[in-house]
C-alpha cells in the first residue's frame, strides 16, 4: 500500500485537503464530537444555532468569545505547516470545516472555509460584515450602521453553506488528482459528500484519522494515525528526489 499510495503522490499535480477538527485538535483546540468533545459537555442547539441566538445572544457571545481567547492562543500544528509546505511542489487548496484560521496563520494560500470563520461578524439585519479586533465591551454587540445585534460569521445548525462558496468547494473537488480527507469524522453534512465530487473525476482518496469513520471503507488509502503524524509522513514523500 506504501509503494502504491507513493506513486499515486509524486504523479498527482493537484491536491486538495479537506480538513476538520482532528487536525487543530493537536494545537490544543477542543473537538466537537470525540470522547472529549464540546458537544459531551454542552448542547450544541443552546449555543450553535439561529434558535439559541435569538433566545440568548449573550450567552453565545459569551461562548464564543471563550472559543476565541483559546483559538488565539493556539498556534498551527507540524500538520498545517505540512500542508503549507506542499504548495511549493504542488497546486493546492484547502478545503475546512474548521473556523479557526490557522490553515491561513500556517501560510495556505488557498483555502476555502465553509463553515465560515470565528473572528467574523455579520449583522442580523443588514448587509454588514466585519472582522473582531479587541473583545466586545458590550455582549451581545450591535451593529455601527442600522444598530441590530451582530453574529458570528460562521454556519449554525440548520443553516445553510454560502451558495458560492460551496460550489468552488465542490469545483475544486471535482478538479483534483488526489483528495486527503485530515481530522474528520465525515458525519456532517454536505462536507462529507466532497469526496464523491473527487471520486467522480478519478482521483484517489486518502483518509488520515486515528479511527474509522463511516466512509473509511470506500477511500484508496486509510492512514491510522494523527494528523501531524499522517501530514508529517505523506509530504516527506515529497523531499526525496523525483
């Protein structure tokens, strides 16, 4: 499998990454749903949703704001950097469910975040967007310009993935010679349909995780191991002579 699944690296011109919270996990930033996951401590639909946010905006900022204190005290992984590094032999692109930024902080020219990004806001109201700087001195906070509540940027339960960025996810999906699914459980939808995009167009799937997920039997190459120590071996590959 080794030899074959080298092979398959050195003759793929495009790759992309679809990565979830396994490979921020090793940067010290909780998972959702492994064994010591949020969603064992808190109910997700009390604090990740448009319901819970319409009957506590404080509380979720609070939670947020939490969530973005730790992120910030986070750095990339041995992992995101693996996958920065590869860009100097390769085309690539990621593709994340992750909302932490640090694929970009690593040095990912071309990443794709579906699920949107903590340090975001949007109005509930109006069109407005922007970036956090220093914490809110007032939670929930209110827009400059029609003074509704702001939101966190991200994709909640229930809702939707921006139409736009879902298709250039699934464009690039159905582009690549060789998809690396890194950290992810794939029970969340529609991220976990992308490999199909990528199987479509023949290219071969590699799955990195410590345990099986549900699709771990249709993928080309399964690597059993965390994602710094998959990423660190896969793009080793790539310093040997061609």
């Amino acid at each position: 499998m080794i030899e074959n699944l080298e092979n398959t690296l050195k003759k793929a011109k495009k790759f992309v990454f679809l990565t979830g919270a396994g490979i921020s996990q090793e940067s010290g930033i909780s998972t959702f749903r492994g064994k010591e996951g949020l969603w064992q401590k808190y109910d997700p639909m009390k604090l990740v949703s448009a319901q819970a946010f319409r009957d506590d905006p404080k509380l979720v900022w609070s939670w947020y704001n939490d969530r973005r204190r730790k992120i910030l005290a986070a750095k990339p992984n041995a992992g995101h950097v693996a996958i920065a590094n590869l860009q100097n032999h390769r085309e690539v692109s990621v593709i994340t469910q992750n909302v932490d930024g640090l694929h970009h902080i690593a040095g990912s020219r071309d990443v794709i975040e579906i699920h949107g990004n903590i340090f975001a806001t949007k109005c509930t109201k109006c069109d407005f967007r922007g970036n956090i700087g220093d914490e809110f001195s007032d939670l929930p906070p209110s827009c400059k310009i029609c003074g509704s509540y702001l939101r966190p940027d991200v994709v909640w339960f229930g809702e939707s993935i921006k139409q736009d960025v879902w298709k250039e996810a699934v464009k690039r999906s159905m582009a690549c010679d060789v998809m690396i699914i890194v950290g992810t459980s794939l029970v969340v939808s529609p991220a976990n349909t992308l490999h199909f995009y990528a199987k479509n167009n023949q290219a071969a799937i590699v799955d990195i995780n410590p345990e099986n997920t549900p699709f771990s039997y249709e993928m080309d190459f399964s690597i059993r191991q965390t994602a710094v120590e998959g990423l660190s071996r896969l793009i080793s590959i790539f310093e040997s002579p061609f």
